[in-house]
C-alpha cells in the first residue's frame, strides 16, 4: 500500500537535502510528512537506526507512536513497539528511537542515522538552539545517504523572527537547509470549519501564521510598528551611475553595522547592509562602492568622535581621513528622535528596503520591541539588533528629522 501525502508532504518526505524543515498551519499534516520520511530513510538505509523527537513524551505517546505505527501498517513492515522504553523494532531493518527534548541533557547514550524533530519552533531560540546541536550528535551512525546523516524539522513556526527556526532555515540558509511551506488548507482530510474556526480565534497576523506557516512577528509594542516587509520592500539595488551614497553606520565592540542608501524622489532607499571587525575594516568595506564621480557621506554614531581605534586618532578621524565625508552631529539625538523620524517615514511609505539584501536590517525592524522602561530593547549579542535599527536612524534622524532643520556650513560641519 501507497503512502498517501498531500504535495507538501510528498516534498518534503523525499528532499534530499541534510535539513529539509517542512513549515506549516496547524492541522496541515506535518507530523506525518515526518513519520513517513522517517520510515523511508530506514527502508532505503536497511542497518541503521532512527529518532523521532517531540517537546514531551505525553505528545510521544499520542501522537509520534501511533503515526509511526500506522505508516509501517500502510507499508507493510513488521514492527514490535515497546512504549515503556519509547522505541519501534522495525523488523529486519532497524531500531526508531522515541525521545522528549524538554531535557535536551537527557539526549545522550545512542547513535542514529537520521532523525526527525517535530514543533521545535514552541521553544526559545537559546532552547531551541541547544537542543538541535544535542540532536546533531547523535547523528553519526554511519549510512548510504548520499548526503550523509540528515535531520528533518516538522513545525509551525511559533516564535516567529524571533525563533530558531528563522534564523537556521531563512537568514542562515544554505545548500543543506529547503523549506517546504505547508498551508493548513493544503489537508484536504480536515472537516468543514476547521479554517474558519481558527480564523476566528486569532488577529490576522497570528492566523497567517497558525494557518499558512508564515514567520510573522510577534513583538509586543514593537518600536518600529509601521513597518512591513512586504509593503516596504523594494528590488532597488546600487546602480553604476548612482553618484551619491550614504551610509550610516553604528560603532561597538567586536564590530561597526552599516546600512548603504540613496535618495530618489526625496526618499531613502535602503539597498545593501554590510559589518565589520572594526574602523579600518571599515573603511577597506567602504572602499569596494568607490567609484570615479560618485560621492560618499558616512552619517555616523557621534560617540565616534571620541572612540578611538588607536591612541591618536578617533573613528571618525580614520573614516575622514580615508576621504569620507562625514555628516555628524556634536552628539548623538535622543532615541525618542531617531524613533519617531524612522516611524515618520515608515508611516508614509517613505522609506524602501531592499529586504532581501538587508536581512538583518528588516529583521530589526520587525523585532525590536519597548523594554519594562519604555525604551527600545538592547541586545547583549555582537552585533545585535539594535545595532542595525541604530545605524539607520544615525542617517534618517539626521536628514528627515522631525525636530529642527539640518544646516551644513561651509566648511562641511553640520549644525
């Protein structure tokens, strides 16, 4: 007997890339795209072993055990399950391991092949990321894959942009990673209802995301409410004839964030974003948008002017020196400034980025929300999101601002 599977589950039960995440609403059958995929893998890879991983082992019960028992039934593979030791014999081929990860220390003492983890996406990042690298380990028995030892991801993506499975599956994709989108309508096994019943309990962004798996987000009194990526997004890149770029940047420790514009209509236009290990490195970045009559204005965090890379000269020195001009106030604006100047055009559609060049600038954006103090989140990681929304509000507070007027004086000082 055939397997039955919808067309995201028929994708992602036969990927072949190491990490193939199928994404999906609820109800959409993601569960069972990762029982059949993990069965196949067996078959195909006779010898080896299996895990399947879920958040407790009451889910592991209900759900795991009987989805993987129905499909070898479908396939008519002899088995014998031992629920007091969470693992399926699957006879003449291998052993599939049942295991909870609320622990994930508790992921030690076996080795398998492949393996699947179901609704990762319902813990925290930092969980999340701890408990995918335990899982990874266990992955080293030897097999005939031809991409090697794989790992599947079933979930909906609850924690949005904020969650592991954005940052693993969309920012840092690679070659190894494939995203298969499972929309809750793409069951056609559910009643009549189910969509309109969960439609019903949730606001359009949480439907899209427990409906059509979107990553969606889901900051509480986000900072930069207006934006959206979709609405904002522009395909705009830097042209060769383009011949005044601007770039704000924001200095720290263990790197400079840097966002690249320019200016149509009176507007920015955000179309590149890049980081660097420090000033100089900086500078040798800045230098690769070079170009004979083009001119360059780095708009800068202020604290620059006394920051020093070395013992004579400050940041911004070396950036003027490198033959930069730089457009910078005698001290940075207030943030409540910067906010409402970046929220001003963002309300009205006066500000495009180019998302898919400035990943960490839109999720910024998106992510940042008010901290218990009523001031926008800083962030202990290196760089951090703050720092990207930072850069840009360096360049926009100080050319839209909503506060005063900018003069420029003749001797390239700005008042």
């Amino acid at each position: 007997m055939l397997l039955a599977l919808t067309k995201p589950q028929e994708d992602f039960v036969f990927s072949e890339v190491r990490f193939p995440a199928i994404i999906g609403g609820l109800g959409s059958g993601k569960t069972k795209a990762g029982t059949a995929r993990l069965i196949l893998l067996m078959l195909a890879d006779k010898g080896t072993n299996a895990a399947y991983y879920m958040p407790t082992y009451d889910l592991l019960r209900l759900r795991a055990f009987t989805g993987l028992e129905e499909e070898l039934q479908a396939l008519g593979v002899g088995y014998e399950s031992n629920r007091s030791d969470y693992s399926i014999k699957v006879i003449g081929y291998g052993m599939i391991i049942l295991r909870s990860y609320d622990n994930p220390e508790r992921i030690v003492a076996y080795e398998v092949a492949h393996s699947i983890v179901d609704e990762l996406d319902t813990l925290a990042k930092s969980k999340a990321e701890l408990v995918w690298r335990k899982i990874t380990e266990r992955n080293r028995q030897k097999c005939n894959h031809p991409q090697g030892n794989t790992v599947g991801c079933v979930t909906t993506p609850d924690q949005g942009f904020n969650g592991f499975i954005y940052k693993r599956w969309f920012k840092n994709a690679t070659v190894n990673t494939e995203v298969i989108k499972a929309p809750t309508a793409s069951n056609p096994f559910l009643p009549d209802g189910y969509i309109d019943q969960i439609r019903e309990n949730y606001d359009a962004t949480l439907a899209d995301l427990y409906l059509n798996g979107e990553i969606v987000s889901l900051t509480q009194n986000k900072v930069y409410h207006f934006f959206d990526r979709d609405h904002h997004h522009t395909d705009r890149v830097l042209w060769s004839d383009d011949d005044h770029i601007m770039i704000g940047v924001d200095f720290n420790i263990g790197g400079c964030c840097a966002i690249v514009s320019i200016i149509e209509d009176g507007n920015p236009v955000t179309v590149d974003e890049f980081i660097s290990h420090d000033t100089r490195d900086f500078c040798i970045k800045l230098s690769t948008y070079r170009k004979e009559g083009r001119k360059i204005t780095v708009y800068p965090d202020a604290s620059g002017q006394s920051q020093r890379t070395n013992a004579s000269r400050s940041d911004i020195d070396i950036i003027r020196d490198s033959g930069y001009f730089v457009d910078c106030p005698r001290a940075n604006p207030p943030i409540r400034d910067r906010v409402n100047s970046v929220n001003g055009l963002l309300s009205h559609n006066n500000w495009l980025i180019n998302t898919k060049n400035c990943p960490n600038l839109a999720e910024a954006l998106e992510a940042q929300g008010y901290d218990g103090r009523g001031v926008p989140e800083k962030y202990n990681e290196h760089p951090a999101i703050d720092d990207w929304v930072d850069a840009a509000g360096y360049f926009i507070n100080r050319r839209w601002s909503l506060s005063r007027p900018i003069f420029e004086t003749d001797i390239g000082m700005s008042l």
